[in-house]
C-alpha cells in the first residue's frame, strides 16, 4: 500500500488520477486485456475445439436480435463459432504479437541507438544511414515482404514458427524510432558532467551507457513503446487480413475481420463488426495512454 501511495504522490501517479481520458483508457485497455489472457477460463466456448462446432449454429445473429441465441451472445460465424470467445482468444494473439514485436524492436533500437550517440564514427554513420534506409520504405510494405517470404520458405511450419516471422516483419522497421530517439538523447547526456566524471575515474564505456546514460533515455522509449503497441497490433491485423499473418490454426483479430468482411454485404454485418470494434478498442485506449503518458513525463506541461 505505501508503495501505491507513493507513487500515487508523484507527479505522474497524480497526472493519472486527475486525467479521465486517462483512466477511462486504462480501464478499456485492462478489461481487453483481462479477456485475452484469461480467454480459455472466461470465453463461453471455445471456438477452436471441432468436435464443439455444429454448421447448424453458423451466422447465427446476435442473442438480442428475433434469430439469435441466448448461447450466443455476439452470434456466430460462417464456421458456427462463438464470435465473442473467438474475439477473445483472437485478442490473445493480436496482444502477443504487437508486445513481442515492440520489445524486440526496443531492445534492438535502444541498443543500436546507445552505440550511435556515444561511440559516435563510423558506427554511428553506418547505422544512421541503415535507419534512412528503412525509414525510405513504407513500413507495412517491409512487413509484408518478409512475412509472405518466411511463408513461402516455411509453408509447413507449425504455429511458433510462423508467429516468430510474423514478430520479425513487424520489428525490422519498429526499431528504427527507438534507435533515433535513444542517439538524440545520448548525445545530450554524453557531454554532462556526470558523463565526464565516469570517464575520468576510469569507468568502461560499456558500463557508462548500460548504468548512467541508458537509465537517464528510457524516458522517450518509454512513450514511444506505448504508442508503437497500438501500431504493431494494427500492423499485425493488417497483414492477418491480407493472409500473411497468423496461420488460419490461431486465427487473430484481422484474420476474423477478414472472414467477416466476405459477408459483410450479404446481411451477416456482425461477423467483421465486433473483432474490428476491439480491435478499435485496444488500439485507441493505448494510444491515448501513450498521449497521456508523454504529457506527464514532459516537465514543460506539469
């Protein structure tokens, strides 16, 4: 508890509960969270198990409407399964994904980003012009390429696999932000005098970045890795829905937006309306925490 009251006291524990698009943020994002997570305890079905499925129960309507069914409370799918517990497992993936893909380009940037800004040289200029490389491409172009080729080099591989090249794809531009924004800083830091002073007493290079510099950046990655969960989770829906994604065996959120979109104009509207309205859900509750949260760590705005 005195923790929390600490942290409470602070300035960014008091910017949180004075902020109501802050909380009211945190709540969405927590409640998604919390049905991802614990999909297989809370889901009234679960949507991948065969032997559960009967076609006869396929694009049922949603419970309220004259057709639906009390069993299914958002209706059904082509496939006769729950969309709400399908959103919810759907969720688990999209969540997994966009994390893994976010820590990795994190880990990657913040690291390349270190040895730009303090080492400087060479090793700053191969890696600078590395980053305008990938910055000259759009993004989700690079994504696409290398998802469908790992696919193509792997058309057999089980779900691990297929999920590790989908993290990639999506990483290979991500940490190109981090890395930039990790070298600005840097070489602010590196010219102070606490800097100095660890070089003075002989302190490795490595050790100064790992237990000075490094602690005194992460403030911006911070921001950053907030905002880019959103877009990596969008990212992978988009190339789910293109069919590049998550293998049809652990369906995301934009491969069941693309099975509903087949039927979208023929009257079964709910099928792609609800994975595509949590997924609006979880992108807009993140990137509003990630607006709130560049605010409070702005000392010009407290």
């Amino acid at each position: 508890m005195s923790t929390f009251k600490r942290w409470s006291n602070s300035d960014v524990g008091h910017s949180f509960t004075h902020s109501p698009t802050a909380l009211v943020a945190a709540v969405i994002a927590l409640i998604c969270v919390i049905g991802a997570v614990f999909a297989p305890w809370i889901a009234p079905h679960n949507p991948f198990d065969l032997a559960t499925l009967e076609l006869s129960n396929a694009r049922l309507p949603p419970a309220w409407s004259e057709e639906g069914s009390r069993n299914f409370l958002l209706g059904t799918d082509d496939q006769g399964r729950d969309i709400l517990s399908a959103i919810m497992y759907g969720a688990r993936i999209s969540l997994a994904v966009g994390l893994a893909s976010v820590v990795l380009s994190v880990v990657v940037g913040v690291a390349f980003g270190l040895l730009a800004g303090f080492i400087g040289g060479w090793i700053d200029a191969v890696l600078m012009r590395l980053c305008d490389v990938m910055l000259s491409f759009p993004a989700i172009l690079v994504a696409l390429l290398i998802a469908g080729v790992g696919r193509a080099l792997f058309p057999n591989a089980q779900d691990t696999v297929a999920f590790g090249v989908l993290i990639i794809s999506i990483s290979l531009t991500g940490w190109v932000q981090y890395a930039r924004t990790v070298r600005g800083s840097t070489l602010v830091e590196r010219n102070k005098e606490y800097v100095q002073a660890a070089r003075v007493t002989g302190v490795a290079p490595l050790r100064i970045m790992r237990s000075h510099v490094l602690p005194n950046v992460m403030g911006p990655v911070m921001v950053l890795a907030t905002i880019q969960v959103a877009t990596a989770i969008i990212t992978e829906a988009t190339l789910s829905f293109l069919g590049v994604g998550a293998p049809p065996t652990s369906p995301s959120l934009g491969t069941l937006i693309r099975v509903g979109n087949d039927y979208l104009f023929s009257g079964e509207w709910w099928i792609t309306i609800f994975p595509g309205l949590m997924l609006v859900l979880i992108a807009l509750s993140v990137n509003l925490l990630g607006d709130w949260l560049r605010d409070a760590l702005n000392p010009r705005l407290r």
